[in-house]
C-alpha cells in the first residue's frame, strides 16, 4: 500500500478534527511563553554572579534535558496514552517554570531548568504522536503547518509581551508562564481527555512500532538526516551564532541580531501559509529537498555577508526555506508511524535527532569561528544542511504505509 502524492478532491474539503484544533491553540501558548521568558534567563542566570559560559549553560542544559529523555517519554506515551503524557508534561513545565522564579541562586536555576526540559519532551513526543493518530492523511501536511505556525506566532509575540515585561524585574515573566501553561493544561484536559468519556480510561490497544522497524523505512532515514540538520542549522547555529556575527559585522550588530531573529520568523510564516497544502498535493520529498536546500544555502552565505540589506534579505530567506520543508518533514515521520500504530518511540528518536543537531551545532561551528572565522562556521552550517538534504534524494515519490 503506497500513500497517494495526490489527494482525493473530496480530501481535500475535510475540516481539521477539533482535538487538533486544542493542541495547536495549546501551543500557541506554550510557544508565547517561552518567549516570554527565552530572552531574561541568561540575565538572570548572571544575576547569580556567574560567568557567561554558566548563563549559557541554562539555555543549553534544557535541550540536554529533551536529548537524554526523548526515550523514555517515548516509552510513557506508548505505555500510558498521549493525552495523559501531554498533559502531564506541560504541568512539568509549568512547575519547573514557577520554580525557577523562586529559585535563589545558581545551582537552583539550573536544576528547575532542567527539569522543564524533561516536560518539554514530554508533551512535544505526546503531541506529535497525536497529530500522527488524528489527523487524516491527506491533511497531514497542513495540520503540522497548522500546529507550526501557532508556535511560530506564539515565538513572535512572547518575546514582544516580555520586552513590555522587562522593567519588572526577571522573576514576575517565570510566574506568568507558569500560570499560562497550567491553563493550557486545564484546557487540554476537558477539551481533549473529556471527550469519549467512555473510552478514555481504556489502555491503548494499538500495536507499537519499533526505532528499528521504522528505520527500515527510507522515509524515516532521511527524516531523521535532515531533523539534525534542521536542529543544526536552525536552532542552534541560527540562535547562538548570527547574534555574535551580526555584532562583530555591523556597526548596530545588536538591533540587527535582534531584527535578524525577527525576519527569520516572518519568512518562516510566509512559507507556511502555503507548505501544508504543497506536501499534501505533491508529496513529502519535494518540499524537504527545496525548503532545506535554500535554507542551507541562505545560512551559509550569511556569514559571507558584510551589506546590511543582503544579510537581511539572506535572513528572510533562510526563515522561508525552513519553513517550506518543516510541515512536510513532520508529516512524513506521521506517515511512517501511520494512524493504527502508536509510535511514541519513533517519534522520541526523530526528536533526539533534532536536540542533537541543536546542542552540536553551537559548539561545532562555534570553534570553527574562533580559529578560522565566522564564514567558514556557516559554510560548514549549509553543508550539514544540504548533507540533510540530499538524503532525500534517494526517497520514492510513493511512499510505503505501514
């Protein structure tokens, strides 16, 4: 059985199921909050009087966090369902985030911090296996747009509401956060473990599918190639290393760092708008292969970049790549796990692979920028990239549907 590059036309006139609907208003408000807090917590950090490598360490130490325990929320949500995982997981944030607004010193900050990072991974794994379960197949693309795009937009507006913020001191964003997710979570529950009351306290009796049967599946392979270049490039490379260019390159580096960051986002909402729709009607292949390449190509040539208009052209740019081939990468890690199976350890591993690309990624082209130079860092960013992107070459237009 292969799964149709071309919808059905009646497919296409299908609504988005209203249990997807709750996650994707849910991480809008995950994602608002952590802008909220993303750009106090290395001053706060400093606040402790430590040294810039510790404050940098609070950031890193979340991804750490999502890294090591990607299994074992994958083996929660195959043994536990993924509402109850989900859930569970955004309480975990929103404790762990209150905590690290009461935290006094160092030590503190880094261990609720860290803790967060385990819940993170919690509702990320459960959530993405339920858009794998819920959503119809040929709208898969669009709904992990969908769901893209509120976290996108949820990044945009956090960081605006905590810049209003920040003449209040660094620990009222903590609390504020805190209290968000644990609406969030109560809204989840009586939206999404409410409904089909009869049969919400039934184990699930789906069949689990393995790492390795998945990575049988050529799909799966390059997903996972192109999940670490993504997390290379994009979230870590991007977020650590363009700031400190853009400081060094330019006259008013810390504005245009700042806008930089800013029009990466609006390119990657542009292309969103029309992806899901494209890796519906056309395939997954196709999207991965062009989104990632420009994306590659647009980094690699930032760090080349000496003009303001051209690094800010190159910004938007590598923000639409991403976003061109991030829906059709998502749906097809859903396509692999398929509908009647439950994949909480194949989706965990697909995430590890994108933590790993992130945490690597700083630090790789990172030394490579301190001894030779920020271009040959981003020229090594757009060859992992477009590494990520050749390992799609090889996928069938038809892909297998276990």
């Amino acid at each position: 059985m292969t799964i149709p590059e071309h919808p059905a036309p009646a497919a296409q006139a299908q609504r988005v199921p209203r249990e997807i609907k709750v996650l994707v208003a849910a991480a809008f408000v995950i994602a608002m909050g952590f802008g909220l807090i993303a750009p106090i917590l290395p001053q706060f950090a400093r606040s402790f009087d430590v040294g810039i490598a510790a404050a940098g360490f609070i950031v890193s130490v979340f991804a750490l966090t999502r890294l090591l325990f990607a299994p074992v929320s994958g083996r929660m949500t195959d043994r536990l369902g993924e509402p109850f995982v989900y859930v569970g997981g955004v309480l975990t944030v929103a404790v762990s985030t209150i905590l690290c607004g009461f935290a006094v010193d160092y030590t503190q900050l880094l261990v609720f911090r860290a803790l967060g990072g385990l819940g993170s991974t919690m509702f990320t794994v459960s959530a993405m296996a339920l858009i794998a379960r819920l959503a119809p197949p040929e709208m898969r693309g669009r709904i992990s747009g969908l769901y893209a795009g509120a976290f996108l937009t949820g990044n945009i507006v956090g960081p605006v509401a905590g810049g209003l913020l920040a003449g209040l001191g660094y620990r009222l964003p903590f609390f504020i956060y805190g209290g968000a997710l644990i609406v969030a979570a109560a809204f989840v529950y009586f939206s999404l473990l409410g409904i089909r009351s009869g049969r919400r306290r039934e184990r699930d009796a789906r069949p689990s599918m393995d790492v390795r049967e998945a990575r049988e599946s050529p799909v799966y392979r390059a997903a996972i190639a192109s999940g670490f270049a993504n997390g290379f490039s994009t979230y870590g490379v991007r977020v650590a290393l363009v700031p400190l260019f853009a400081a060094q390159a330019f006259a008013n580096g810390v504005a245009l760092a700042g806008l930089s960051l800013a029009l990466f986002a609006v390119g990657n909402g542009a292309a969103l708008t029309v992806a899901g729709k494209f890796t519906d009607t056309h395939g997954r292949r196709l999207p991965v292969i062009a989104g990632l390449t420009v994306g590659s190509v647009a980094m690699a040539g930032i760090g080349l970049t000496d003009n303001v208009a051209l690094f800010i052209a190159l910004s938007i740019v590598a923000g639409a790549g991403i976003g061109f081939m991030n829906p059709a990468q998502q749906a097809a890690v859903a396509d692999v796990v398929g509908q009647d199976r439950n994949g909480g350890k194949v989706l965990a591993s697909f995430q590890m692979a994108t933590d790993l690309g992130a945490i690597l990624g700083p630090v790789a082209a990172g030394v490579i920028a301190d001894r030779v130079g920020f271009g040959w860092a981003f020229a090594l960013t757009g060859l992992v990239g477009l590494a990520g992107a050749a390992a799609w070459v090889r996928v069938p237009r038809a892909t297998p549907q276990p």
